[in-house]
C-alpha cells in the first residue's frame, strides 16, 4: 500500500500574480508559495503522484531525478508540517 499527498480538503487556495497562496479557514494561517512550489502545488491539486511531479522538475529546471527527488520529499515534508497537504493510502 503506497501513500500518496493531496491537498488538506479544508484549505481555501487561489493563485495570485503566479503565486499559489493558501488560507487555512480553521487557523487563520496564510502561506505563499513561490514559483517552483506553485507548480508543484498545482500538480497536486490535479492529482499528480509524486514520480510525476519528479519528473516535471527534471524536464522544467534540467535537475538529476536524485535531486529532484531529495527537493519534492523536501518540500512535501514541509507541507506535510505545516499541515497543508495529507497523506492518504492506496486501497
């Protein structure tokens, strides 16, 4: 059984001026992410697994697969943290 990340359903998100900016109805918190992690972000909401996202890193910024792969586990831990996306399981 695989975990895979979506976006925490109680999230409110837009994109503003190419940014992604995330508010948590709940918490009030506010999050901007940047170019890269707006893409990545993206990629999630349209149901992306993360050997997809991976691989648009290496295609869009020319990255080794083990660097995009140390960058997106990176990042998700982070979103993960923060409570901004969720891991859900396979069936």
């Amino acid at each position: 059984m695989n975990n895979y990340p979506i976006i925490h359903p109680e999230l409110t998100w837009r994109l503003l001026d190419s940014e992604a900016v995330i508010v948590s109805p709940t918490s009030g918190n506010i999050r901007v992410l940047n170019r890269t992690g707006t893409e990545i972000w993206q990629l999630l909401a349209d149901g992306c697994e993360i050997e997809k996202i991976e691989m648009v890193l290496v295609d869009q910024y020319n990255l080794s697969i083990h660097q995009a792969k140390v960058d997106v586990s990176a990042f998700l831990e982070d979103l993960i943290r923060c409570g901004l996306i969720i891991l859900k399981s396979h069936v």
